[in-house]
C-alpha cells in the first residue's frame, strides 16, 4: 500500500462506497482503478472528501474505472 494513501470500502447491500483520503498520484493510481473494478457488483460512489491532492493520473484512473463499472451495466 502507498504511503500516505488510503482507500477504505464501505459495502451495502446496493451501493459500495469507496472513500480516498490522502495523495492520489501516479504511485497508486492502478491501485484505486482495480479497487473500483473490483466492488462493481452493484453502484459504486467515491468519496473524495478526504483526499487532499490529486493529479490527472487520479483522475485518469476514476475514468477508466467508471468505464469499466458502467460497461459491466452499474452505476458510478
């Protein structure tokens, strides 16, 4: 795990919620994409609350990943 990167899970029974705090960069950018892909069984919200930086690997990271959530037919 990425120092000073935190990524916690918070299952429901429809919604998963995903709740980043820290630094997102290029270090643990995969990290977070298959975190994502992988609670896609049903809705999946991020929570960026927390997080206190990012960059556009990050954000290049949550569009691949909503790709993938929403081509497997959930929401993101």
């Amino acid at each position: 795990m990425p120092e000073g990167f935190q990524i916690r899970v918070v299952n429901d029974r429809y919604v998963h919620t995903v709740m980043l705090s820290g630094e997102l960069d290029l270090a643990n950018a995969p990290w977070l994409r298959d975190t994502l892909v992988d609670v896609a069984g049903s809705t999946v919200v991020v929570d960026l609350t927390e997080l206190t930086f990012m960059d556009s690997s990050g954000t290049a990271a949550l569009l691949a990943a909503r790709q993938k959530v929403t081509d497997a037919g959930h929401g993101f």
